[in-house]
C-alpha cells in the first residue's frame, strides 16, 4: 500500500477556475512475481482531482465543486535492475475509472426585506471511463518479507463530462478527461508461494 500527493494537471471540462489542483491519493493492490524481473497486479486507486471554485460560496453566490477518482487497475512492473535487498522498475496501467464530485451552488433571493443567499448542495458519481497510466519505482528490504516503496506516477483517464445526476435531479457537469501525477511513499509485504522465492505475492 501507498499514499501521498496528487496533482491535477490539466483544466476541468467545466471552464471554471481550478482553485485547488493537490489533493491526497492512496493505492492498495495484490502482485504477484513471474521471474525475478516481472510483477503483475491488481489495484485499487483513490485520488482527489481538484476542486473548482468561483467565490467564497459561504457569503457569496456561486460554485464550489470537489472532485475525486477511484480506479480498479491491472499493472505490470519490469524491474530493470534487482538485487536481495532492493529494485528500481517500469510499471504500466490499464484500468477504469469512476468519478466523483461534491457541489455547492449559491444563489441570492430578494425577499421584500433584506437579501439571502440560498445554498444547494449535492453528490453524483459517474464511469466507468478507461485510464492508462505509468509509473517508476524502487522498492527497498526493511525487514524479511517487507519492502519500502517509493513511487511516481502519471495517469490519463477518458472522464464523462456529462452532467452527472443525484437521485435523478442534475447536480453538475462531469470532470472531462483528466491527468493526474502522483508521488508516493509505502509498504509491500511479500509472502512466498510454493516455496519459491521468485513467486511472491505482494502487498
């Protein structure tokens, strides 16, 4: 498992401004080692994606949309140089991924006495859209068995932006494509298969 910083690089589809682009992503998978050079896994991704954001949506009108990932990935991993303790690998993803996002819209009402600001919230998902992403890493023995890892990473990923519904009432438009880097630091525990150390089963 691994966890840090994400950073959205490109725009959203809404044309709204990005006023936060960081957020924190996490990934947990299971790998399994064909040879000494080569895993394959299966991983689960969660990223934020940005948020948009026009005003101070507590005093003024206007929106405020949070957004965030979730990925289901097949990765393959070469491991270009490898020893007893450590390694330095390639890795490349193929997945799908589902968005989410959080709004908040504000608008001002003039009553027949003083103004106020309506506030609509809502939450919508959408996908499956297709990701493509790769990776470079090296991972270091700390203990039997366990490894630290360190990672960066660059996924696009072909998002919906379409509006998205809540309980069939629209919410807001979809994120659009996105590229998303990442830059993490974790754990993977290796467990040995049929007493061979080169077939390993890990995280």
């Amino acid at each position: 498992m691994t966890a840090g910083a994400a950073y959205r690089a490109n725009d959203a589809a809404t044309g709204y401004p990005m006023h936060q682009r960081g957020a924190l992503g996490y990934r947990a998978g299971l790998y399994l080692g064909i040879g000494k050079r080569f895993d394959v896994g299966l991983l689960y991704q969660h990223s934020g994606i940005g948020i948009e954001k026009t005003t101070n949506v507590a005093t003024e009108p206007g929106i405020e949309t949070r957004r965030t990932l979730d990925s289901l990935v097949l990765e393959g991993r070469y491991f270009a140089w490898r020893n007893s303790w450590a390694g330095l690998f390639l890795g490349l993803q193929l997945g799908l991924g589902w968005q989410g996002l959080d709004h908040t819209a504000t608008r001002v009402e003039q009553p027949e006495s003083l103004p106020r600001i309506i506030k609509v919230r809502c939450s919508a998902s959408g996908g499956p859209g297709l990701g493509l992403g790769a990776n470079l890493g090296g991972e270091f023995d700390i203990s039997e068995g366990t490894s630290f890892l360190m990672l960066l990473s660059g996924t696009t990923n072909r998002l919906s932006s379409d509006t998205l519904q809540d309980g069939g009432a629209d919410c807001a438009d979809g994120a659009g494509s996105s590229s998303v880097f990442l830059a993490q630091i974790g754990f993977r525990h290796r467990f040995d298969l049929g007493g061979s150390a080169d077939k390993k089963a890990a995280r």
